[in-house]
C-alpha cells in the first residue's frame, strides 16, 4: 500500500513551523511606522491567529480558518487599507526575516518565498504614498488585516 504524500504544511514543521513564521514577521510588524496602523487591535494577536490558520490551510494543515472566517477572500479583506507598494515592500522585507528564521530547505524556501511575493503584490490597492491605515470608518469589528494580514499575506 502506498502512503499518501505529506503536504507541504507536515513536510515544513506543521503547526510549529507556521507559529514560528508568524511569530518571527509580527515582531517586525509591530516596530513598523507604515504597517503596525494597519492593525486597529492593540494586540496582535487576533492578526496572528488568522494569518497562522490562513498560512496552515493554505499549505495544506487544518481548515480551521475557513470553518471561522469563510473564504479568504485577500483582496476583499485588504481593501479598506492603503496598502501601496511601500507597505508591500515593508511586509516583504519582515516576512523575509522571519523566512529565513525557520532555515528551510531550499525547496521549501523558494516556494513559500514565491507565493508569499505573489500574494504580497496582489494586494498593492493604490500607488499613493500617503493615507496609511484604516479608510474613514474603520475596519468591521472582529475583522483583522489579512495577508499582509498586515495577511499583505495584512491577515486572510
């Protein structure tokens, strides 16, 4: 009997793994003058449980975040933030950071690497340089950033 291949969530670490990146690159977003007013919670921990559960059933761990949030819809979850390319490049370089953090394989690397660049430039919304942070009104309630869950993969 053949077993079946492991996803790339089980073949990078699972859980553990996604917990480390998302860790790693909020530590940097927290610092960040451009990126940390995108997330109205003065806690990051709400953004860091949805990119975690988004990251996970992306790379084929549990669907948890779909069963709690639906679809991920990044576009559509993203477009009340300026998200310009300044901010892109600032979640790039903090998702850089904590890439490199969990020392994949080479494998691994590129190809996390190559999705979360994609998903990174999906989300550029204008090329303004100025209106950071939530547009008039406000984030809905209970709803966080989401691929840059600051998300730019702000959160799913």
């Amino acid at each position: 009997m053949t077993d079946a291949p492991l996803s790339f969530y089980d073949e990078i670490g699972g859980h553990d793994a996604f917990v480390r990146l998302v860790d790693s690159f909020y530590r940097g977003v927290a610092q960040d003058d451009v990126l940390r007013p995108m997330y109205p919670e003065e806690d990051l921990g709400p953004a860091k449980e949805r990119l975690t559960g988004f990251l996970e059933q992306y790379w084929g761990g549990p669907t948890t975040y779909s069963e709690q949030r639906g679809h991920p819809r990044l576009r559509m979850r993203h477009a009340p933030f300026h998200v310009n390319p300044d901010a892109r490049d600032r979640w790039l370089a903090h998702m850089r950071a904590a890439v490199d953090e969990l020392q994949l394989s080479p494998l691994h690397e590129a190809t996390l690497w190559d999705y979360l660049q994609r998903a990174a430039h999906a989300m550029v919304n204008t090329f303004e340089p100025t209106g950071i942070g939530p547009a008039s009104g406000g984030r809905e309630a209970g709803s966080g950033p989401s691929l840059p869950h600051t998300a730019l993969p702000p959160s799913p």
